[in-house]
C-alpha cells in the first residue's frame, strides 16, 4: 500500500539528477548496480546510495538473481506518482476550463462598442 | 494543458486560449476576474481577492470550501509588461507560509488566441519536492481522501 507520506519521500527522491537519471535507466527494463553505475562518473557505493533511497521512496525495488540484485521500477510507486501529478493537473484543467467561460463572456461587449 | 517539471527546481505550465493576450492577461490581474476562475476542485470559492496590478501591488487570495475549511496566499507584483509578461512571487498559508515561488507567466499571440506559459521557480528541489507532493493547490481535503481511496 502507498501512503501520503510515500508520495512525498517520492518526489524527494526525484529532487536529484542522479536519481532521476537511474529512474531514466530502469524505466527500459531492470539493471544490476555494476550496469547503472556504468554511466556515472561515481563508485558503486555512492550509486547504492542513491538506489537506496530510490527503494526506500517505494520506486524502485530489487530482485533475487543468484548472486546478482536487478533493480526495476516499483509499479505502484511510480503509478501513485503519476495519478497524483494526474490530479493536480484535473485541478489546475478545472480551473482553467472556467477561465474559457470568463474570457468567452468578456469578448462579447466588445463587437458592439468600445468598453 | 501541460504540467511538467524542469530542472531541479522549476515547474512549467502551458495552456492554450481562445481569447487574445489582452484578455487572458486581464483575467489573470483583474481581481474581479480571478475570482470567477482561480478555484481549483468543485466547491471551492474565492471571498477575498486583492490583486493589485502594479510594481510591488500586493496579491491575496482566499479560498474557502464553504464547509469551515480553507487557506489563502499572499504575494506581490514584480514586473508587469501589458499584455504580455507577469512575475510575481507567491506563498501559501497552509498556516505557516512556504517557501517564496517566483512565477513569470507569458501570454503569447497563438493565431488568434494565446498561449499562456507560467514558469515557476521554487528555492531549491527540496522546495519543489514538497510543493508538488503536498498539492499546488494546498488544501485539497478533497482530494487526498480520494487520492487515499485510489491507492
């Protein structure tokens, strides 16, 4: 289950460009530490860190492969994202739609005479 | 519409009008306008809106649900350029004030309508983090109760 409280250790964890970088990466399909490190100019430690925070946001979770741990995108966390910035969008479209009706109505006066 | 976050630490907004920038960029400054339009989720209305269109005019809004519940924003004008650009800052009383956001909106001719870009620049990630996670427009009761039924 994902919380309020989840959602905003999410966006936290979005608030960095390593972070959104790694999220970038396994958005096309899962990656072990060594593979995610790779691009980065950083040691696997500091890319541990990184993920570890991305896992603790809820967005990114690890596998059991042998001796390897894939990491791929939490579903749920990344959908709850998506479905709240869905909503501040529905409210912002609300807003905005009522805004068409002011500015259709203010154009009226106009085509008969000067206000 | 778009909503999208740029960089670290802004968050950009686009809109399409039918209307010409004059009249998109009047009912944005226009406090009588504002407060037909600037109200986010059903239910919510504005009783209070200050907006007074000048260098250092000050802006206040309150929005009320009309169940007891409510908060309200202050800011002030920075730059005005009829009919085009505003910049102005903002804050949320949720009580406590957040964070300064520096907002520059641009009203541009789009054919014969506008397109309205609304740049918005918060202090650091952190800042934006917690605007976008909290709701830009806090005090959507409404909504995370949905949003707590969804998820």
């Amino acid at each position: 289950m994902y919380s309020i409280s989840n959602l905003d250790a999410a966006f936290s964890a979005l608030a960095d460009p390593t972070r959104r970088a790694i999220l970038a990466r396994l958005a096309k399909g899962e990656a072990t530490v060594m593979e995610l490190a790779a691009p980065f100019e950083m040691t696997q430690p500091a890319i541990s860190q990184h993920l570890k925070v991305l896992e603790d946001a809820g967005l990114v979770v690890r596998r059991v492969d042998g001796t390897k741990r894939p990491r791929r995108l939490a579903k749920a966390g990344v959908e709850a994202m998506d479905q709240w910035l869905a909503m501040l969008r529905k409210a912002l479209e609300k807003s905005y739609d009522r805004l068409d009706e002011v500015l259709a109505s203010m154009e009226k006066p106009r085509r008969g005479e000067k206000r | 519409m778009t909503l999208q976050t740029e960089g670290d630490t802004h968050v950009v907004v686009t809109r399409r009008f039918a209307a010409p920038p004059e009249a998109v960029y009047r009912a944005h400054t226009d406090p009588k306008l504002v407060q037909k339009w600037m109200l986010g989720p059903e239910g919510w209305t504005m009783p209070v809106c200050i907006s007074e269109a000048k260098p250092g005019g000050k802006i206040r809004y309150e929005w009320s649900n009309g169940k007891g519940g409510g908060f309200h924003l202050t800011g002030e004008y920075l730059e005005l350029e009829p009919y085009s650009r505003l910049v102005h800052v903002e804050r949320m009383h949720l009580p406590n004030p957040t964070p300064d956001n520096h907002i520059e909106t641009r009203f541009d001719p789009d054919g014969t309508g506008t397109l309205m870009t609304m740049r918005m620049t918060l202090p650091d990630a952190q800042t934006r983090a917690a605007m976008l996670a909290t709701g830009m427009e806090s005090g959507m009761e409404a909504s995370y109760v949905r949003l707590e039924e969804m998820i």
